[in-house]
C-alpha cells in the first residue's frame, strides 16, 4: 500500500476500490487521495464493475478484498466486463493460499491463480517478499490491461538483500546449485529456501528461482536458466493449475524433457482452520515433506 499510495501521488489516474476493507490497511491511501477512493461495501460484484467504469473513463483502478472474494465472487465481471475490453484494472488479492487458514475454506485462496491465468489479456503474478511486490505494483501501473496480483497476508520476511529488478514476465535466481532446480511462487519462497538448506546438509545443492510472474512469462530465458538440470521442481501454495501447469505447458510445448516434480496441493478439501504451517503440512507442502519428496526422486 506505501508503494500504491506513492505511485498514486505522481499518477492522478490511480484509483482504489475496496469491499468492505480497511483495518490500518488501505487508511493511508484514503486519507491522501479521498476523491480517488471507494469503499463499496461488501459487494465484489459492484467493486468490480464500478472498476470497469473508471477504467473506461481513463483511471488505472486497483480493487482490494480478502483472499477468493475479489475473485472467484465476480469472476464473471472479470471476464466480461475487464478482460474483454482489456481494461486497466489490477485485481488485489490479500491471503493468497493458506494465509488466512485459521478462518477456514471460505478464506483458503487455492484456485486463483488457476483461474485468473487462463483470462485473456491478464498479468498474473504472485511476489515472493515486500521487495518483489513492490517491484511488481511499479510495474503493473505502467503495464496497459488487466492484472491480477495475489498477496499473502502481510508482514512476510524480505528475502531479498534489497529491491529487485523484475521486469514484467520476469523471474530471479535466488540460489546457484547444480543438478536440482526448484522453481517457486509466491509466499512459498520462504519454504524453498529452507528446503534448499536442508538439501545442501543432505550434501545436493539446488538451484532456486523465485518465479512470481505465471503470465506473461519469460519462457525462453526460464528455459536457459533449466539447460543441464537434471531435475526440476516446481513448489507452490495453490491447487491444480497454477505455476505446475505453466511450467508442465512450458516443457511440452518445447520439447524439453527434464524430470519432473511439481509440488501442489492436491485437491483435497481442507476443512480444518488451522495456522498456514499446520495447513501447508495437512497437503504435503511442510519444508521437511518436501525435502523428503525431492531426495525421493533425486535417488531414484
């Protein structure tokens, strides 16, 4: 929000659209720019059709709500209202995957990355740590179109030494190794580079690359950075159909044959609320599961 709230100050275009958020969260923009801020209410629908108006008339408009409800609740505005007419609204969700775990399924943000890849003309990226965000938002302001941008819950450790240059579509290396890669997304990163240091104890060095944007995606230089792998990982805290599938869609499109594990969250229902570690253990994604699962494969 520093970064929104800053750019906002040098682009009298940007405009803020919440549902019903506030909590010390979105106060400093609202209180800085009160004639570019909307506070529609619990009314996902609304939020996003009112984004579409003002994209309509000239303003780059985020809109902001808790974990599936800015998308899976107005999907179809999305589609028919933003996508289709390839307008400037940013779609911001806060509580990517099990980030609001203790609050249940409702708040579990499992298929948006999922959903929000196949939209025509939609950037969708999910950053790593507060530099990869803000890089992100800078970016998304001057990218034409839609965009859907999924957060965790705030508050995550900055894992980079400092900010990072991300151009749109790109990806970083986080970690030279040889033989293993582990691609990761999002809030995950976290989790990588622990399974990254248990690996090098268990003596295999992993590459590690934080890889925040599905689409665009920079395949060709992805796929320069995976020459002479030997087994590639994909690590992410989402369903079916998220960074595993991009990459999977990568691979066979190219040709490109490397052993493949991609580490995803099966599909099975999560009915307890529990914190994010206790829920990433209940669908295999602890750090210790999946260095377990990458030795497996690796001796294999």
């Amino acid at each position: 929000m520093d970064t929104l709230t800053r750019l906002a100050a040098e682009d009298e275009r940007i405009f803020l659209v919440t549902a019903d958020l506030g909590y010390s969260v979105v106060e400093r923009f609202a209180d800085a720019f009160p004639d570019r801020f909307l506070n529609n209410g619990v009314a996902e629908q609304n939020m996003t059709g009112i984004a579409a108006g003002l994209a309509m008339s000239g303003y780059t408009v985020f809109t902001y709500s808790i974990a599936n409800f800015p998308v899976m609740r107005c999907l179809e505005q999305i589609r028919n209202d933003v996508c289709y007419h390839n307008l400037n609204v940013k779609v911001v969700a806060v509580g990517g995957g099990f980030s609001y775990g203790s609050l249940g399924y409702s708040h579990h943000g499992m298929e948006d990355l999922a959903v929000t890849r196949v939209l025509p003309n939609m950037t969708v990226a999910a950053p790593a740590d507060p530099f990869e965000t803000e890089a992100i938002v800078n970016t998304m302001v001057k990218t034409p179109g839609p965009g859907y941008l999924r957060l965790g819950k705030a508050g995550e450790p900055r894992l980079h030494e400092g900010p990072v240059e991300l151009p749109c579509g790109g990806f970083l290396k986080v970690r030279s190794g040889q033989g293993v890669t582990i691609l990761s997304t999002g809030g995950m990163l976290d989790s990588a580079l622990k399974v990254s240091q248990e690996l090098s104890r268990q003596g295999v060095e992993a590459t590690l690359i934080s890889v925040p944007y599905l689409t665009p995606l920079d395949q060709q230089g992805l796929l320069q950075v995976l020459s002479g792998s030997e087994l590639l990982v994909t690590l992410e805290e989402h369903g079916a159909g998220g960074l595993s599938s991009v990459i999977a869609e990568l691979l066979m499109e190219t040709g490109t044959f490397i052993p493949f594990l991609p580490l995803y969250a099966r599909g099975e229902i999560v009915s307890v609320a529990g914190s994010q570690e206790q829920l990433r253990e209940q669908v295999g994604l602890g750090v210790h599961q999946v260095t377990a699962r990458i030795l497996e494969k690796w001796k294999k």
